[in-house]
C-alpha cells in the first residue's frame, strides 16, 4: 500500500528527483503520467451557485481537484467552505451548476445513487462526528458492519486505520471518553476505511493545540502522498496551509514515514489553495503566490493585519 | 407561509418519511438489532408506566361509576363498563399519549441531537440511510409494542376495576368478570388494535419527523422534542375521533 511516490517539481530536476525518490517510485511516477484516467479530475465544481433564502452562499463556483491533488480551501466563516464540502458530498444540492465526480456528473443524483459514490468518499467532520452510543472500534468499523463484512476482517481493518492514526490503545473507549484531537483521530480513521480516494477535511484542527493539529496535517499528508489520495481541506488557520503546502511525506530506507519539507530546491505541485469569499473564489493558485498577492483582503487574512 | 399551507406541508413531509421508512423495511441491511434495541426501549422501558397507568384507570373507572350504576340498580354492570370503557376507549387513548410524552421526546431528542452534532451527515457520508438505519426500527418497535402496550394496560385496568369493585363494593368477583366478558365484543379488541397501530404510527412519524429536522443547535433540540410530544399527543386525541367514527361504521360497533 504505502509508496514513495511524491510529486515533486525538480529545480533542479534530475539531481533532485534521483536524491529524493526511488527508482521504483520514479517509474511508477511515469506510469500515472501515463495513465489517462489520470486526466479526468477527481472533483470537479462547474458554476456552481446556492442560495439559502435570499443569502447567496456560493456564486458560480468553478474549480477541480486533480487525481492525487489536495485542495486547501481557505475563508473566513461563512465563505461558503463547508457548504462546498456538502455539495460534494451530495448533502446539499446546488441551484445550479454541475458538480462531477471522476467524471461522473452527480448533480442531479438521487439519495440512493449518492450512497454508491460516497463508498468512494471519505469526509473528516469539524467535531469528529462520531456516533455516541458506539465505541471507538465500533465507529471505525461502522462502514464495514453495514457492509457485513466478516468480523475477522473487520477487526483487521479496524487495527489497522487505528494504527495509522496512533490509536490503537483507543480501540475499546466510547467518544466521550476522548479528547478533541482523537475524536478528530477515529474521524479520521473511521472515513479512510475501505480505502477511499477522494477524502474531505471540514475544518479538522478548529479548536486543537497546535501538536495536535499538526499530527492532523501529518495524517493529510501522508493521505496524499502515500495513498495517492485526492483532497479537500478546508480550514481558516494558515499553520495549516504552511504545513501541507510545505512538506512531503516518504518512507526512508527503514521503512519508516519520514516528512521532509520542500525547501529551496523543490515545489510541491500536488497542493493548491482556493480562497473564497462571499461565496466566490478571490484566489487560485499555489502557497507562494498566495503570500506574494497585494490583495488588501488576503493580505489581512494571512498576516492578521 | 401562513400557518395552513407550513401546516399542510409538516403533513406532507412527515407522511412521506413514514412511507420512505416502510418502502424500505425489507432491504438489505435490515437493521433487525435496532429494532430488538428499540423494542426493549420503547416496549419494556414502558411496561412500568402502562401498568401503573392502567391499573390507577380501571380503578377510578370504578370508583366513580359504581354509585351512579347503584343509583339505576345496575351496579352489576360495573365490570361491563369498566372493561368496554378501557378496551374501547380509554386504553389505546391513555396508553398512546403515555408512549407519546415517553417515546417521542426520547426520540426526537435523540434524533436531534445527532442532527446538531452533524452524526446524520456522516452517517449519510459513510453510505448509510438515516431513515433506514434509524426511522424504520423505530417506526417498526412502535407498531409491534404499542398494540401489546395497550392490552396489559387494558387487562391491569379491568384488574384494577376488579380490585376496587370487589373490595370495597358488594361486587362478587364472578359477577364482575362475568359482566367484563358479556360486555366485550371480538370488534371491540380489533378497535383497540387498529387504535393503538394508528397511534404508534403517530408517535413514531411525528417524533422522527421533528428529530430529524431539528436545527438551531441544543435550543433546537428542546424545541424539537417539545413540538413532537405536543403534535403527536394532539394528533392521536383527534385522530382517535374520526378512527372510533371509521370503526363504528366499518365494523359495526353501536353508535347510538
């Protein structure tokens, strides 16, 4: 399952590349380049436009996600960032527009054909959303109990997201049991089961302490780099913006995940920041011209001043 | 929108969630646990209310019609009309609006609350039917436990009939039973069953209905489980009218 397979823009290309990724990897790189299914978006938002009563909350949205990309939508409250996440996720249905999924025009989905593309899906909620009456195991395996999958598997399953989120001494707690960073955790580990390839993040570190938050980056990271896994990160904090847009995560030679930070040498081209406003986007683009915009508005929400 | 047409859209709204939840009953998962859960939550948390609620009925039944029967020399009838009285009327009615101020707060703030810490979206992103998952096992609890409710409340009530009757009045205990089977017809235990069946729909519609569209975080919460212990106690005094009416002329029970 885990790769090394990092998208990298080499500056300097050859050296670069052959320094921080494997032969192996490389190759594999090259057979995604390859791969036209790779081309079509993983999500892709056409004019999208939402009114609730007369307050316009997304005014013709346009943007994609390409396939192994991570999203990071930033705004400030009431912009219209969760609500997109909704949309996609078939929660919320548009005025008009069209939204695709792997190219797949869901617009006009019923509730049952969304239930089959949320299979696919995975979405981290702000407050973690875990169902009270369950357990930790219980909600990481709630998917899979709907599916009844034999339950050997799913305790296989269950450890092993667990694992992947450093929870694995959570497994028999009840939610309220946990702090907010774990509840957030098994959130985490409770949308990644049945491996999806699209994951949403609804403001996962809003109220966290900044450890914390950053072991949910980590985990964003790792999503995206070594699960080949497309993204939607929507969040207000620019801690979190540095820390996806900056840093890569590879497994080193003793198969241990290691996060390396892109430095002078390279740029991470697989993560871009939308930034919306009033329901529009007021910026496209990568970290870095994002901090060199003059936009009075960006610059007050990046510096605070 | 004026109060008819938000009304006759709360109608509408709440008539096609029962028919969503009863569409859907026989699919794949079945969700039979939930409603073993829900059965023992809504029927067996119940028992204890029911059989407090039924007994205290069918004894105050005797207690205050006993003199009046005296007065007329019928006081041998008393077992009659405690026991059509209970069967009838006052056992699906009482036993329903217990259930009602019991079962529909419960699940409207439940369902509520899982509503305002955003549990139903995720369990809708996780590929799973809220109404399937969480409105039919409680729908289907309803229907099955509310009927049997209703008969231990309708038996405890004629015992509780009996107590007083035979304990404190010169009523022999053959007499009064004997009175209670004179007095009860095969239609008037269907009337009670297709009473009780129609107010577990209630209860269960109405309180999922307002659970599921609470909004407004936990104040939305207590205005949810207000609205659906209110609605569904007014809607089975009035629906108990015109089904005691449909009765009469359906199966034939006396009118007049």
């Amino acid at each position: 399952m885990a790769s090394t397979d990092v998208d990298v823009q080499g500056l300097d290309a050859t050296e670069g590349v052959d320094r921080q990724v494997s032969d192996a990897a490389a190759d594999s790189t090259f057979a995604e380049v390859d791969d036209r299914e790779r081309s079509i978006p993983a999500i892709e938002f056409r004019d999208v436009t939402l009114s609730f009563d007369d307050r316009v909350v997304l005014d013709g949205l346009s943007f994609t996600v390409q396939k192994g990309e991570t999203k990071i939508i930033l705004g400030g409250s009431g912009g219209g960032k969760s609500t997109t996440i909704k949309l996609l996720l078939g929660l919320l249905k548009p005025d008009s527009g069209r939204i695709f999924v792997d190219g797949e025009d869901i617009t006009d989905y019923t509730e049952a054909e969304m239930m089959s593309v949320r299979k696919n899906m995975g979405m981290i909620f702000q407050e973690g959303a875990l169902f009270d009456s369950l357990s930790v195991y219980d909600n990481v395996a709630y998917r899979l109990h709907e599916q009844e999958v034999p339950e050997e598997e799913v305790e296989q399953e269950v450890r092993r997201m667990l694992s992947f989120v450093n929870l694995e001494d959570a497994i028999d707690k009840m939610p309220i049991e946990l702090s907010g960073g774990m509840r957030r955790r098994v959130g985490i580990a409770r949308a990644l089961v049945g491996g999806p390839k699209i994951v949403m993040f609804d403001e996962p570190t809003a109220g966290l302490d900044p450890p914390t938050a950053r072991t949910i980056c980590e985990l964003a990271i790792k999503l995206r780099d070594l699960e080949d896994v497309s993204s939607i990160f929507v969040t207000h904090e620019m801690n979190n913006v540095h820390y996806i847009t900056s840093e890569y995560a590879v497994v080193n030679e003793a198969g241990e995940i290691v996060f390396e930070n892109e430095g002078e040498r390279l740029c991470l081209v697989n993560t871009k920041v939308l930034m919306l406003r009033d329901g529009g986007i007021i910026f496209e683009g990568t970290d870095e011209a994002l901090r060199k915009s003059e936009d009075a508005y960006i610059s007050r929400f990046i510096r605070g001043y | 929108m004026n109060f008819a047409l938000s009304a006759l859209l709360e109608v509408q709204e709440t008539t096609l969630l029962a028919a969503r939840a009863a569409r859907r009953l026989f699919r794949r998962p079945t969700y039979i646990p939930e409603m073993i859960t829900q059965m023992d939550v809504i029927g067996v948390g119940s028992l204890t209310i029911i059989l407090l609620t039924g007994f205290f009925t069918g004894g105050v039944l005797a207690l205050q019609t006993y003199p009046t029967l005296k007065y007329y020399g019928a006081q041998d009838q008393t077992g009659r009309l405690v026991a059509t009285a209970l069967v009838r009327e006052l056992g699906p009615v009482l036993t329903g609006l217990m259930v009602a101020g019991r079962v529909a707060s419960a699940i409207a703030a439940e369902l509520g609350s899982m509503v305002v810490s955003q549990q139903i979206d995720a369990m809708r992103a996780l590929g799973t039917d809220p109404v399937r998952k969480l409105v039919a096992p409680r729908l289907i609890a309803l229907v099955v436990t509310l009927p049997l409710l209703t008969l231990i409340a309708d038996s405890v009530g004629i015992g509780g009939g009996w107590v007083v009757s035979t304990q404190f009045f010169d009523i022999a205990s053959g007499s009064f039973m004997a009175a209670v089977w004179a007095g009860l017809s095969t239609e008037d235990i269907v009337g009670g069953f297709v009473k009780s069946t129609a107010f577990a729909l209630i209860i269960a519609t109405v309180a999922c209905r307002q659970g599921l569209k609470t909004e407004g975080g936990t104040v939305g919460v207590g205005r949810s489980t207000t609205t659906a212990v209110v609605s569904s106690s007014i809607l089975i005094i009035v629906a108990d009218y015109f089904i005691t009416r449909g009765l009469q002329i359906i199966l034939g029970l006396p009118a007049a």
